[in-house]
C-alpha cells in the first residue's frame, strides 16, 4: 500500500492506479481495489483535469 498525496506527484498518483495497486490517496479520501483501479483511475484524471486543466495525460 502506498499514501500518495499531490506532493508526490500526479503522473505517479495516476500511474499507480493504472497499475492495479491499492493506493489510499489523502486528496480524494478513496480505497480502490483491484478490479475498479482504472475505472478510478479514469474518474480522478477527468477530475484533476477539471480542477487543474494544465495536465498531460498519457495513456
């Protein structure tokens, strides 16, 4: 399990939840399993982009 906070960076937050793993993200207060982690993953980028607009995503 890793803690990820914006600290740590955006590109890891989401690059961890593409991967699978099970991170507790502080931002967002959210558990996510394993088989929602993209679903997730998907929903926090659409939302990092609505709150901060200038960000790259790869994908």
């Amino acid at each position: 399990m890793e803690i990820i906070t914006f600290e740590d960076g955006i590109e890891h937050w989401i690059w961890v939840l593409m991967k699978g793993k099970k991170p507790i993200a502080k931002s967002y207060n959210t558990f996510t399993r394993r088989a929602s982690a993209k679903r997730a993953a998907e929903n926090v980028i659409r939302d990092i982009k609505s709150r901060y607009g200038k960000m790259k995503v790869t994908s």
